[in-house]
C-alpha cells in the first residue's frame, strides 16, 4: 500500500513539475465550496498542526530505509505548504525538490518491498514456542 501510495504521489508531483496547471489549490482540503470562509480556515489549520506534529514525531519512530521514507513525505509536505506563498519563480525550484524528495521516498519504498521483512528487526513472541 505505501508504495502504491508514494508512487501515486510521485507521479503527481512529477507531472506537476514538468508541466505546470494555471489552477492550483492554496488548501490542502479545498472545503470552501460547502463550508464558510472561516471554517475552511480552521479546519485547515487544525489538518496542517496535526500534521506538523506527525512530521516531528513519526520519523523519530523509524529507522533505516523506513526512515528515509518518512523523510522524503515530510520534505514533500512542508515545501508544499511553503510553495504557495513564495514567488512563482521560487515555488518552481520548490517543486523539484519536492520531486525528488518524493522520488526518493518511492525508491525507499520499493527497496522496502522487494527487501521484505528482516527477520533481525523483530523482537521474538515469547508465546510462540521454537
């Protein structure tokens, strides 16, 4: 699933690099169709600190190639969320970092996958017996 998931976004954040949409979200959930200008803004808020903390905390958890993963999302979300307020000619470096720090999230979730399990990272089930 997560290297589906991190492929899709790659693809995504590839096509947007090399060919740019006039149209463009300034929220990560564009609610301002059903919801008032107000409620928008806190529901956004309240999505962008939540996932600020999970940037701070989660990677801290992981280690190695997983490690590297987490790292190569957070990147791709913090520029995204700094892409839309700087110049345009700033926010187009901006998304091919963002590019490659995702790109590099997806070869770190291949190698995950095609490496399976170790069997060294695991603590042993004391209920299994041997």
């Amino acid at each position: 699933m997560g290297v589906v998931l991190t492929g899709y976004v790659a693809a995504l954040t590839l096509r947007a690099a090399f060919w740019q949409s006039r149209h463009h979200f300034h929220w990560l959930l564009p609610v301002d169709t059903f919801l008032p200008a107000r409620a928008t803004l806190a529901v956004n808020v309240a999505l962008y600190a939540w996932l600020l903390w999970l940037c701070i905390v989660f990677p801290r958890a992981l280690h190695g190639k997983e490690r590297v993963l987490s790292i190569g999302w957070v990147l791709s979300l913090l520029l995204s969320l700094i892409q839309g307020v700087v110049s345009p000619s700033l926010a187009a470096l901006i998304q091919y970092v963002r590019t490659a720090s995702i790109m590099v999230a997806f070869f770190a979730a291949v190698a995950i996958l095609i490496e399976g399990p170790v069997s060294g990272n695991y603590a042993p089930d004391s209920n299994v017996p041997e």
